[in-house]
C-alpha cells in the first residue's frame, strides 16, 4: 500500500514536490531547489558533520566577585538549553564553568577587582565555553592541573577544580603565563 | 539569587550541618570560621552533612568535606552524609569523597550510624 503512494508520487508528483521548497529560500539558494527530503537530510548531514551547522555565540563579562560563579554557571546553562541537552549534560556544564570561574576569583584576581570574559559557542552538537581572565597567570600550567594541588593556604580548597573540568569535560585546554592572565578553553559534545 | 546560609543543627554531641541549594565557593566562604567555633565552643565526635536540599556542588564542596574530615579525624571524631542525590553523589565520587565517608539515606541513620 505505502510502496502504490510512494510510485504513485513519484509518477505525478515529482515536479509538485519540487517546488514545495520556495526558490530563494535559505536552504535553496545556493544549489538550487531541494524536495522537502533532500533539504532535511542535507541539514541533518549538515550538523553531523558540523561544517554548515548553526552556530551561536554568548559572550559575557563580569566582576571578578564570588557572587557571579552562580550567575555565569546559570547563564551558561539557560544558553546551552536550546540544545535539548540531558539534565546531566546541564548539571556537567555548570560544574565545570563554576570551576573555572571559581579559579579567575580566587586566583587569577585573587580576591581583587578584575573582569573575566566568557564565551559559550554552539556549533552544532558541539560546545566550547571559554573562560579568561587577565590575572597573575600560573607559571607551572601542568603542576596546577595536578589533582589536589593548589596554592591555598587556607586548607579549605580541595585542588580538585582543573580535575573536575576534565572530569566533566571532553576536551580542557589551558594557555597562562605569569602576567599574562588565564584562558581556559573546554568542549563538550551534548548528545552522544 | 537570595543569599544561602548554612543551618547548623546540635544533637547531642553530634553537630549536623544542613548545606545550602548550591554548594560553591561563594557559599562556603564563612563555613570555616563558624564550624571552627562551634568545634571550639562545643564537644563535637561527629559531623554529619545533610545534602537534602542540595542541588549543585562542585569541588568547593570537596575542599569543605575533606577539611572537616581531616579535623574531626585528628580529634578522633567521625564525618557521615545524609541525603545526597545521584549528581550530588557523583561529584563526591570524582572528589575522591566516595570511599573516605560513609553515607546514610536519613539524617536519624546517620546520627545513629
């Protein structure tokens, strides 16, 4: 029965089903018309591949102040939703930037005024948030990525917060010199 | 985002600590200073965590945790948890927190364990 539609469009419909994508539609302009099929399958392909897909950015900056590593884990999280990501995917998300930001405050300023830039891009399935601030920077970056490590004296900091990033996180990626601030680069893939 | 605040709770010699809905940085910040006076001012053997109405933690919380561990241990006291969710639970684990404290479903088992 569905195979008799099936010729039966094929025979009669061919050139009604080619103009069901409008001539000078986004999808269409560049190689000319798509059936309806064609033109989803050419943007399934397209965010499989990543190459044409959609891509948004969020850029923010805020003050160095403990109070904004809620606010920037938040604002990250209400961003990265349009991607229909699992409460887990959120939950990781949040952690890692919370970790990141944490860092900026405690130890790129330590405790003193500054601004730090976030950048969240969506590309496809993929993500990358970057976190920088123009801090002291680290002169050792492998050392401070050690678990437990840290520079705290207050015995209340686990050293965990490079850990939990790459725990959370596919890929982190750290460039700091001393004066020279720190960028924290890290991609996730939501939707696996 | 309403400031969150720490409940501290005496029950006998058990001092239990209700953690707020987010558990960072920013949160923790007066932790140290109001746990060492009450460690200070009261014969505590055991702290227990109540994560019952925690949501988010990161490792913040680890840092939190692990020094109240290693201050009860030194005075021979013991650390429990009560309450902790699957995500709270899962931080925990990537903590290292997983093995070192054990854990209870209620804040009763956890007082009693």
């Amino acid at each position: 029965m569905s195979q008799e539609i099936n010729e039966d469009m094929k025979s009669k419909g061919s050139s009604q089903m080619e103009t069901i994508w409008p001539e000078g539609a986004d999808m269409g302009k560049q190689e000319g018309r798509y059936t309806m099929k064609q033109a989803i399958k050419k943007w399934e392909d397209g965010r499989e591949a990543g190459g044409e897909a959609e891509r948004e950015t969020l850029r923010m900056e805020v003050e160095s102040k403990s109070r904004n590593e809620e606010f920037a884990r938040v604002a990250v999280a209400v961003f990265i939703s349009r991607l229909d990501p699992t409460l887990e995917e959120i939950d990781d998300v949040k952690t890692a930037v919370s970790e990141a930001v944490t860092n900026a405050v405690i130890h790129g300023y330590g405790g003193k005024e500054g601004i730090i830039y976030i950048q969240v891009t969506i590309e496809g399935r993929e993500l990358s948030v970057e976190i920088e601030d123009r801090g002291v920077g680290i002169a050792d970056v492998p050392k401070a990525m050690e678990p437990m490590f840290t520079t705290d004296l207050s015995g209340e900091r686990s050293g965990m917060g490079f850990s939990f990033m790459e725990a959370f996180m596919d890929e982190v990626k750290v460039v700091s010199a001393p004066g020279q601030g720190t960028h924290v680069l890290m991609k996730k893939r939501i939707g696996r | 985002m309403a400031e969150q605040e720490f409940l501290y709770e005496a029950k006998g010699q058990v001092l239990v600590i209700h953690l707020p809905k987010e558990v960072d940085h920013h949160n923790c910040r007066n932790l140290k200073y109001e746990t060492d006076l009450l460690l200070a001012e009261n014969y505590i053997t055991k702290i227990v965590f109540d994560f019952s109405e925690t949501v988010f933690m990161d490792s913040s919380g680890i840092g939190v945790l692990l020094n109240r561990y290693k201050q009860m241990e030194r005075s021979g006291g013991k650390v429990a948890i009560c309450g902790a969710s699957a995500r709270i639970l899962r931080v925990l684990t990537i903590g290292g927190m997983g093995k070192l404290v054990p854990r209870y479903n209620s804040m009763e088992e956890a007082i009693a364990g």
